[in-house]
C-alpha cells in the first residue's frame, strides 16, 4: 500500500514541480555562496535537501542592499 502510494505521487506532476523549484532556489543560492565566498554554507546548501526552504532563508539573509541612486 505504501508502495503504491510512493509511486502515485512520482508519477505526479507535483513531485516534478517540487523537483524544479528545489534545484533552481538551490542553484542561485549556491551561486551567491560561491561568489560571497561562504564555504560553510555553500557545503550546507549541497547536502541538505530542503525542497527550497533553506537557500530561501539563505539568500533573505544575505542579500545585499540596493543603494539609492539620485
């Protein structure tokens, strides 16, 4: 039963979305970690599969400010 179940939900549209949306918060989170040179999270970010959750939270932590222009 639990089997049929795993496999109903690969085959749906949603896991492939989840999928998606994991790898490109997590590809431009990385990005900012490499260039920011913050090793610690960059190898955090690699192994820890959060379906989007922490590179978010990493990159709203991050980010830089914008500077007024005049």
């Amino acid at each position: 039963m639990v089997y049929e179940s795993l496999i109903a939900f690969i085959n749906s549209p949603w896991f492939y979305l989840i999928i998606i949306w994991d790898a490109v918060w997590r590809g431009i989170a990385l990005w900012e970690a490499g260039r920011n040179k913050h090793l610690t999270w960059f190898v955090f970010l690699f192994i820890v599969s959060s379906i989007g959750i922490l590179p978010i939270v990493y990159l709203i932590i991050h980010r830089k400010k914008k500077s007024k222009r005049r």
